[in-house]
C-alpha cells in the first residue's frame, strides 16, 4: 500500500482514491489511523463497508470514507440514484465509518478528441457531483467533500460551483499526453527521459531507452493523435516508432540528418506517471546545479 | 548497467548483446574486467569500436567484443558482406579488442502468425550467423561463438547446424505471448501476477493489478491474436479489457458469473520479462512453503 510510504515520508492527510476490498489491504489502513494518520479512503461496494467497519471496530477509531461516483468513465464508482441513497444509509447506520465527502475521476477525458470535449466532459464530471450531493442532502447525508479529479478536466471542473477539490496528478510534470490533448505546450512539460545513441542505420537509429524507460502508454485510454513512444526534443524530423524492453528504434524521415553514435537524446514521455514509477530515481535542476531525488514508495 | 548488480550477485560470466556507446557505460564495462569478470560486450559499428578500444587501453587488458547480426528483425546488427568483414577487419587491427564471436536477435518472430512461419525465422536466425561466420572465415577472421537468441525460435535454432549458444530469456518463466504463439502450454507458464477484486459492477469488475503490475505489453513487436492484458487462471469466460495505472477492468462476457468482492484472481501476464521489472520481488513455491525472492538487479 502506497499510503504507509507517504505515511513514513511524513505525510499525514491521505486521500485513497481508489475502492480497497482486500482484508490485508484494509489492515493496513487502519494501521495508518492508529498511528495518526488523517486518512479517507475510496469504497463504493456493501462488502467494503463491511470489511472497513470490522476494521474500525478492531482499532476503536472512526474511519473516513468517501464513496465514488461514476461520471462517465465506467470504471469504478456508482451513478443511479438509488444506489446512492442506497449505500451512503448503510454508512450512516455504521457506527465505525463516517461519510466524508464523495469523489469521480473522469479518466475517459483521455479519449477526447478536443477541447470542446474535453471542457464538456469536465462540466459533466463535476455536475455529476453536485447531483450526487443533492440527492445525498434531500436524503438527509450531508457530505463535507465533493473531489474531482483528472489533469484534463483541472482547470473546467474547478468552475463548477459545489466542487471542494481537485486532483490533477499528472500537472506535477504534464507529458507528452497533455500536449496532445492541448492542456499545455511542450515548454510546461518539466520531465525528460534522457537516451543515448547506441548505434545509427539507414533510416533509423537506435537509443538505450526502451519500454523499461519510456512506458508502452499511447494514451491512457486509447487516446488518439500521439506520434511514437514520446517527443524527441530539439525539432528533428524522427520518431520513436518501436520500442524494445531496452532499446528504442528511432525512425529517421526523408531529408532528415542522423545524430552521432554516443549522442544524447532528450525526450518528453508520453505518459509521466509510468515513467517516474519506472526509473530508480531522477536528477532535478535546481538553478544550474543537478540534484539526485528519490521518490516517495519506490523500493 | 545491469552487468554489474549480475556481477555484485556474483556472475562472473557475462554477455552485454546490445552495442555499447556511451562513454559512461564503456567505463563501467572496463571497471568490470578489471574486476576479473569474463566480459563480452555486444557492438555493430565503427564509434563503439574507438569508444571500447580507448577502454580497453585505459585499462591495459583485452576486451572481448561479439558482433551484432541483422538476421530481420531490422533492430541493431549489420547483414551487408562487405560491412561485416569491413568491422571485423577494424576489431583485428585493433590492439586491444578481440572478436570473439557474432549473435543476433530475431524478434520479429513476435510477430509470428504461426509456426510454420515461427520455424521459417528460427532457421533463417541460424543461417543468417553461419552465413556471416563463413563469410568471416573467408576474410580470414575466425570466431568462436555463434550466438543465437529469441525464446520462440530456440527449439529450432538449435537444429541449424554451427550455432554454439542459445539465449531464450523468456524461458525462466514464459508467459501468454508464448501461449499465444504457440511456443508453450499455459501450464507451462510459472509467474503469475495475483488480483484482487476491488468491487463489482453490472457487466464488469475491477481489480488492483493495472498496467505497473500486468504491464502494458500485447506483444512485443505487434503479435496478434492476445486476448486482452493477460490470462485469468480458472476457465471463466472474464477478459481484463482495459488498465488503468493501479486497477485493471475485467469484462465479464454474458452468461459468465462474477467473482466476489475481495477475492483473489490468478493472471499469467502477456509478457513476463516487464512484469518481473515492474514488481518489487516476488514469491517462490518450493513444496508447500512460499519463500520470498529478490531479484538481481532490482532496486
């Protein structure tokens, strides 16, 4: 569980966005809230309220929850009504957990094929909120929290009046994914991968950064419009059209010069959430000097 | 560079097959022989050659180099006469390297479509290296090892008379990619990536292994015919449609039961060789115990 290594690094408010079924999974958080933790965790199941209780009956301490709501992306999270009303008076009737607020991420923005969607899409997502809060209050369920969450739909959602709190993950380094969606440009794009020529064909290249490196990601969910396994800095006309687990073919286009054997290669990655899981560590320019990080959770 | 946690683990025989280029790595491979392992380092042009030959010197002793083969796969190696006894007349100049052997990988057979064709590439591997070792020999240049490698081919490489070395890495464990080429049975297939069901919706459920525990692998060069992110154990007719970072959504065909909320789910992944990357170790049955294992290399 990645809560307890934010937990170690300091943190203490932690929001678990995510519905947690597992007994072992579930031990730990209530672990976490002995120790004092501020944590919510994510459900939307009967079954998770029931591990859940027993976990806070086990630690004599409340526990907060919030449930997910479906806005559109259909994976996890429920949208009827009755469903809603259904489940937030199972809490209720709970003596260990309290319903904090309620959360969607509309993950499907990443198949959005414009900005006029996308804006669509994340007036929906926070609507869907507000709706949800609404049939919660003439229930009787006040909810404190209404979270949405997607980089795409940040700065859309956050105009929808009743929404409380966002959740861009992605806008700590934005990526190749971003730009194609238009979010933001090349220049707001704050990760690179960095790759060395290993050796130099006719019409192609390869480099040392392969799937291990980059990620296979074209878009999270089936996005359109990425060109190759991420944006080659520095205005050449290549393209990283295939990648191995530690090599990348680099497609050189008619007219186009070649770099040299040895030659670094920096290169924004398609998606980088996977990168930074991927890698050991990273360098951070601090002003001139480079600073080794290490990341929070990584073994 | 993973040579050296192998040599740390205590290998002392060590083949890099992938050309070297950086300055950074070729320093580091020098530190190794230095160090006493039996280095071979994998190379396919002019710039690797200088780069090793400066190492080489620097360190005052032999560097054992192998030759890199285009035997289709249109990655890295070179297949053209000339070019072949060209570099290896370069290496002989050289004082301080030696050609030790040639090797190639055909990893296009993963985009095999049967194996008829998978049996075609695996003999075309082996003749592409006999063929380049004959040319070698008329040059005047003899080599030791033939080395060939991919895990679909290796049953019928291994039948092309010359080849001396196999190196079908996949084998440790295999995986759906060679069930779906037809390499192995699903019994054959010995790491399995272990769910478990997060919550259950109409048509459809969610589990906690996403694309950083199954990876996002349908093949490594575009094979057809894998069904979704990997094999659920047990012969429900359940297909794990989408991933998502942490949670992977499992379409549940109709007719088809659910799973309960909580329990846990066996998948052999598409593609082993990322999954034991991404993990951060992994458990072992040895009779009845379960022990768990760290991985070389692994941070």
């Amino acid at each position: 569980l990645e809560a307890e290594a934010f937990f170690q690094a300091g943190f203490r408010d932690i929001f678990i966005a995510c519905p947690q079924a597992s007994r072992g999974a579930i031990e730990k958080i209530a672990g976490l809230v002995e120790k004092g933790a501020e944590l919510i965790v994510g459900f939307d199941h009967h079954e998770q309220i029931v591990l859940l209780e027993q976990a806070a009956e086990a630690i004599s301490r409340r526990i907060s929850v919030r449930l997910e709501i479906d806005s559109g992306h259909h994976r996890c999270g429920i949208s009827s009504v009755e469903e809603i009303v259904k489940i937030a008076r199972e809490v209720r009737g709970s003596g260990g957990l309290e319903l904090e607020g309620i959360y969607t991420h509309a993950g499907h923005v990443y198949g959005s094929t414009g900005l006029e969607q996308t804006r669509r899409i994340a007036k929906e997502e926070g609507e869907a909120l507000v709706r949800a809060s609404r049939v919660l209050a003439e229930a009787g369920v006040r909810v404190r929290s209404l979270s949405a969450g997607s980089t795409p739909t940040h700065r859309w959602v956050a105009e929808v009046e009743g929404v409380t709190e966002l959740r861009p993950g992605n806008y700590v380094f934005f990526d190749a994914m971003q730009v194609g969606l238009g979010v933001v440009g090349l220049e707001r794009c704050a990760l690179r991968v960095m790759g060395t020529v290993l050796s130099v064909y006719e019409g192609r290249f390869v480099i040392d950064a392969g799937s291990k490196a980059l990620g296979l990601d074209k878009g999270a969910h089936g996005m359109e419009g990425l060109r190759g396994h991420g944006i080659m800095v520095g205005g050449h006309n290549w393209e990283i059209s295939r990648l191995s687990e530690e090599q990348g073919i680099v497609e050189v286009l008619p007219g186009e010069g070649y770099p040299k054997v040895g030659e670094s290669i920096e290169i924004v990655p398609n998606h980088a959430c996977v990168v930074a899981n991927l890698g050991g560590g990273m360098w951070m320019r601090r002003g001139e000097r480079m600073e080794r990080v290490s990341l929070v959770g990584r073994r």
